[in-house]
C-alpha cells in the first residue's frame, strides 16, 4: 500500500440543529461533535408492484427498531434523521436510543428519549434534514445500540440504504419504542431508514468517511457481523490509540458518473451531501467505478432496470468524475484517499479500462493519498482476479477475510496522522 503525505487543510465538521436543505449546513452545537456512525441513503423504485428486494416494509403507526454500532466512544449523541428523498412529511411520534441487549430486545438502564429542539414528536417537511438535540447518555464504541422510532400513522418508506447487512426490526402497530423485551417487534429487514447520523461528543477525535459502492457497503460480508472493510479500519484505528468515528458512505450498485432507480444518485452528485452532512470529518477514502465500467455491458430488460442507464464510459470519463470529487472534498478542507478498483474477472476490454484507471489513480498524485486495494487483493498468477482466498465466490466482492486485508491495508496510523497534519 502506498500513502502519501495528505496535504490540505483540516476540515470543519458541519451539523445543523435545524431544518437543513440538502446542501445547506449550520454551524456546530456546543461540543466537540464527530460521527461515529452513518449511512448514505438512496430512493426506493416507487412501483405499484415492486420486484421484492424492492418492497419497504409496513411502518405506519408502527415501531422501527434499528440496529447500529457506533466506532468511536462519546459521553452524549445526537442523531440527523432525514426526509431527504421524501414527497410528504416525515413523521416520527416517538424517538429513543438505549443499548441493545440482542434481537430487537434492549436494555432498560440507561435509555434516552431524543428530541428536537425540546419536543419528541418531530415531522420534517419534504426534502430536509434535521439534527437531534443532545442527548445524555454514554456510547461506548463497537458496542450495538437500538434506535427506536415511533412513526405518523400515514407514515410510508419512500428511501433506504437497502444494503444493511445488519438485521432490524418493525414492530405491531403501536408505540413500542420504550418496550426493552423487543416481544412486538415481529417483522425484520435488512435496511437503514431515516437516521443517517449518529454523532458523539468526543474532544480530540475526528471523524473518517469510506465513500463508494457495494465493495466499501460490504456486500457479501457476514450478516450482524461488522465484517466490512471500514467496520475493520475502525477497529485497526481504536486498536492503535487513535480517536477517530469511521462512517460508512457506500451504496451497493453505485456509480460515479450516473443516477440509478434503484442504486441511489452518482456519487459525482451526492459526494458534498452525504458527506459533509456527517460531523467532524478530516478524511474520506474513495473506492468507486467498477460499477460505471461494468453496467453499459449488463443487457437492458422491461419493467425495473436498475443498471439503466446503461452508459458507456472511458477511462477520460472516470477521471474527470474523480477530479470533481477531489476538487468537492478540498473546496470542504477535507482530504482524499483515493482506491485502487479491485478485480472483477473482467473481459478484455473492460479490464483493460480498470488497468487504466488504476494507472491514473496511482500515478496522477491528484488524490492526497492512495490505497492500493487492486494490489492487496489480486492473484499474483491472475492479475484480473481475486485471490481465492478472499473471493467471496462472485469474482467481484471479498469475503470477510478480504475485506480484512483491505482495513489492514489502509495504514490506519499514517492515514489519521496525516488527516491532522497542518
């Protein structure tokens, strides 16, 4: 692995205490705030009858109940739910976060009712966002917490982040966000829904972004298992000392240069959103374009296409969409890690664009930084492909050892040296 020296200056974090547009940032509330767990969030294919990988679960005037594992400790939390895909209001009744204690069952002690600015029922218009108020209570890193959300009774899930690979729970109609048997909580997803934010009051710490698609999402990882290659550079990173929330930005499917029905907006486009609206950020790590390479080949069909459009791209292409993200990231003071794309068993002439690009990203010195990902996990007798070891049987995406290898080999200790150097 190869890192550079980054070399901008140190980022801002960004939170808003108010109703936000979607670019639109207020400054911090007291304390020193740094995401310790997020999602990015993509709109869910409005059908009247949706293929089922598509179909939101039932929610009005029922408990959500959702699983997440902060990287990074905090003595208070505030949380940003988000409308942003949304056409009607967002209606949440009643939110809580208490530790879990397995399943959907949590634990009583130490359980905390989030508001906003003063009151529990919150609704939020249309296309904006709005941060919590503070809340007391400890968060301990690596451990899982239940965030508990009583929704309007109209309420329906217009958008998700689809890719969980964490189990999460609905509830019988009804409030049962203060219930810690989790008894009412029949129904199980494996989506993210509303809550994009989970911040931490934690001085001295700064927060990492792992920005990208269903490599970086962890797509084939362990299900509940934090097998993710940003859930190990949050481990690799509290393992060496240092005080940094790792967030994971990924999107199964997505792209750099184009919008998906089901794959959420290029990355072009949401880069500055998702990740400025995560607090105390210094860093992002940026792994995207197998997607944007791969789907101008996947042959049309009728109904729900989800690779359209089916874009063909060159490396020139991919490189001034790289170059718009850095200049976005350095225009926030934030620095940016760029991935080498891994191998994907491509034919010829798609392999040989992967090759070009990763020339770019390794030589171009236009990223402050680069992790050579194609490098840690090819076959050294088969440089197109995974190593067998860490393929998780698709040729495309790492199994749980690979993304192993890929946290170990962002060298956690250089990349958060050099995310504070002036």
């Amino acid at each position: 692995m190869t890192l550079r020296t980054l070399a901008a200056a140190c980022g801002a974090a960004f939170l808003a205490h108010a109703f936000i547009a979607p670019a639109a940032f207020a400054a911090d509330a007291p304390g020193h705030w740094v995401s310790a767990w997020g999602t990015a969030l993509q709109p869910i294919p409005q059908l009247q009858n949706p293929p089922p990988l598509y179909r939101a679960p039932d929610v009005a005037g029922r408990t959500v109940r959702q699983i997440v594992y902060p990287t990074l400790s905090g003595n208070g939390v505030r949380l940003r739910v988000s409308n942003q895909y949304g056409k009607a209001p967002l209606v949440i009744d009643d939110l809580r976060i208490a530790r879990s204690a397995g399943g959907a069952a949590t634990q009583s002690a130490g359980e905390a009712r989030v508001t906003f600015g003063g009151k529990g029922e919150v609704s939020i218009p249309a296309g904006a966002e709005l941060e919590s108020d503070p809340v007391s209570i400890e968060i301990q890193s690596g451990a899982p917490y239940a965030i508990s959300s009583y929704m309007g009774r109209e309420q329906r899930l217009v958008a998700w982040h689809r890719v969980a690979n964490q189990l999460n729970y609905v509830s019988t109609p009804g409030n049962h966000a203060d219930d810690p048997t989790g008894k009412a909580f029949a129904a199980r997803f494996t989506q993210y829904a509303w809550v994009t934010s989970l911040s931490v009051n934690a001085p001295g710490s700064e927060g990492i972004a792992a920005i990208g698609d269903s490599i970086t999402d962890g797509m084939r990882s362990s299900l509940n298992q934090n097998r993710r290659w940003p859930d190990g550079l949050a481990r690799e990173l509290e393992h060496s000392g240092r005080k940094a929330g790792v967030v994971n930005l990924g999107i199964s499917g997505n792209r750099l240069l184009s919008d998906s029905a089901c794959y959420g907006d290029a990355l072009d486009r949401r880069f500055e959103h998702d990740v400025m609206g995560q607090a105390g950020i210094k860093a992002v790590v940026l792994l995207i374009g197998i997607n944007d390479i791969n789907f101008a080949a996947m042959p049309p069909h009728a109904g729900l296409d989800c690779d359209a459009p089916h874009t063909v791209v060159s490396a020139a292409d991919l490189i001034a969409g790289y170059q718009r993200v850095i200049a976005t990231a350095h225009r926030h003071g934030i620095r940016i890690v760029g991935a080498t794309v891994t191998p994907a068993a491509l034919p010829e002439s798609r392999e040989k664009l992967r090759t070009a690009v990763n020339q770019w990203i390794r030589t171009s010195h236009a990223f402050d930084g680069v992790v050579d990902f194609d490098a840690a996990l090819r076959d050294p007798a088969a440089e197109d492909r995974l190593q067998r070891g860490y393929d998780s049987g698709d040729h495309i995406h790492p199994n749980d050892a690979g993304y192993a290898v890929m946290a170990r080999t962002v060298d956690s200790a250089v990349l958060l040296r050099a995310s504070t150097s002036k």
